[in-house]
C-alpha cells in the first residue's frame, strides 16, 4: 500500500510543525522549503487541516500556521482522514454485480477489517511520539533565528 503524495505531504508539513515549531508560528514558505514540497500545493493541504482542527492559523506579520492541540494529542490517523476522508471509504472496493445465482467468491469482508487495523496502527502514533522518535534518530532541528532587538 502507498500512501497518496497528498498525505506524504501532510504528514511531513504537520511533523515540521511539532519538531520545528515550537509553538510559534510557522510560515507555510519555511515549512515549504524545508521539507522540499511546492508552497502553494502545501498551502491547499494545509486549508484541508485547517478545516480538520488539526492546525490553526493566524495572519499578518509573525503569522503563519500552529498545532491546533498539543502533539500527544494528534494522531496520523487524523492527518490521514483530514486529508484523504475515512479510511474505510479509502478500502472500499467497486462494487461487484454478479449474474443471477452465481456464487460471489470476492473477500468483501477483508476490505472492512484492513480499514480497522491500519486506522488502529495510524491511531497509536501520535505526533509527540513521532517527534521522539526523529530526535531519537538524530533528525536535525531548524535553526530558529535570533530575535533582533534595535535600540
């Protein structure tokens, strides 16, 4: 299984957000360009978690996007369907006409089941722990500029 360039990408821009972020806002261009993904499709993505309550934004200067809850508290699995709808709508297969009293031998109950235990895998991650994991790995952090004072 594969998962769509559109989650790929969810995924990597929501990471960005906990590892790098800190809390403070975060400009889809700087996400954008660390994470080696167009600004403008990141910026649709974004619109689509916005809507899902998993990030928030703000305008103006200083602006940009945060998590709209702590990162223990945000799963893939949400990211996932935020972007790409209900994961058994993501399993179902075409349906099937078969011709008057003919058997059906298709596994149509597999398609439910798969959709249960990856929605379970995808649940049990969440962003905090994915974070762990990145500094475990020694995922490098942005370099966060220093705060110019002018007298």
């Amino acid at each position: 299984m594969r998962l769509s360039l559109q989650v790929q990408y969810a995924i990597c821009g929501v990471f960005d957000l906990a590892y790098n972020g800190q809390g403070e806002p975060v400009q889809v261009r700087v996400i954008s360009e660390r994470q080696g993904i167009p600004a403008r499709y990141l910026e649709q993505i974004f619109q689509r978690l916005r809507r899902a309550g998993i990030v928030t934004s703000k305008r103006g200067p200083g602006g940009g996007y945060t998590l709209a809850r702590a990162a223990g508290q945000l799963t893939l699995r949400q990211v996932v369907e935020a972007v790409e709808g209900a994961l058994g709508e993501a399993f179902e297969m075409a349906p099937f006409e078969a011709e008057a009293g003919a058997a059906v031998f298709r596994p149509d109950f597999l398609w439910p089941l798969l959709a249960e235990r990856v929605g379970t895998a995808l649940a049990s991650v969440t962003l905090e722990s994915l974070c762990r994991d990145a500094a475990r790995s020694r995922v490098a952090r942005a370099e966060h500029e220093a705060p110019m004072y002018f007298i």
